[in-house]
C-alpha cells in the first residue's frame, strides 16, 4: 500500500508542482472537447488543435523556466566590473 501511496503522491505533486502548466494542458483539453462536441469540428481538427495547443504550453512552460533559472544564475554571480 506504501507504493500506491508514493505513487499518488508524486502524481499529485506533478500537478500542484506547477500550477500553471496543469490549467493551460486542461483549458486546451476542454477548447478540444468543446470544438469536437459542441462546434461540430472534425475530431481529427481536434487532435490538431490538442497536440499544438499542448505543445505551445510546454514550450512556454520551458521558456519561462529557463529564463527564471537564467535570472537566479545572474543574479548569484556579481558582476566582475
């Protein structure tokens, strides 16, 4: 049962890890569901729409680590002049 526990806990750590990467992945899921079953879009314009939507978010969610990590770095390191 410790294993399942463990399991579910890092689960649940992704998510509230960060935030804000987990409501872009759900807003872009439910804006996929909704074209597929309420515009009456094509499913597969609602794959497309669901793989660059997620895709945007991670690359987002990559930029905006790396320039957060890039400001702590600087910011460790006084300037020599």
């Amino acid at each position: 049962m410790t294993i399942l526990r463990d399991v579910f806990a890092e689960l649940f750590g992704m998510f509230v890890g960060d935030a804000r990467l987990s409501a872009a992945i759900l807003a872009v899921v439910a804006l996929a569901a909704l074209l597929i079953e309420v515009a009456q879009v094509d499913p597969l314009i609602g794959g497309g729409v669901l793989l660059l939507g997620c895709l945007a978010v991670v690359v987002e969610a990559v930029r905006r680590a790396s320039l957060r990590e890039a400001t702590r770095v600087s910011s460790s390191h006084p300037d020599s002049h």
